[in-house]
C-alpha cells in the first residue's frame, strides 16, 4: 500500500517558520518545522505533526480549538 504523502499533491503553504500541507483525499493536516540542510548538504525535513481530520471532526472540542486559531490569525 502506498502512503498518501507519495501519491497525492497538497495544498502547501510555507510560512518561513512552518511548512503545512493539506492533503484533501487523505483527510490529513500536516504542519512541520522548515526543512533543513545536514552537514552533508542534504536535505533534510523538518519534524512534522500530522492530524487526522477525520478525527478532528468527530471531537467538538477539537473542532472548537481548530474554529479559534482560524478566528485568531484572521483577526476576527
């Protein structure tokens, strides 16, 4: 079986501080400290959370902490 992160393309948004990545047919968030390079000069990835929204979804208090940071960065 293939990882969904292998097989479809996110929706990416780098903020210089964090890489998140949605990925709609998974139906999974992930959000990651920005890559960096190892002494080799590789490229490495930064440690990524990833939430499973399904999950999200089927916990209101979640969903309630999800709503308030959407509030709070559009400054509602």
């Amino acid at each position: 079986m293939e990882n969904f992160w292998e097989t479809e393309k996110p929706m990416t948004a780098d903020t210089g501080k964090n890489v998140i990545e949605f990925f709609p047919d998974a139906g999974k968030l992930s959000i990651s400290k920005p890559n960096w390079t190892d002494k080799e000069g590789n490229e490495k990835r930064g440690k990524t959370v990833l939430l499973d929204l399904a999950a999200v979804a089927s916990t209101p208090a979640a969903v309630t902490i999800l709503e308030t940071v959407l509030k709070t960065v559009k400054g509602a």
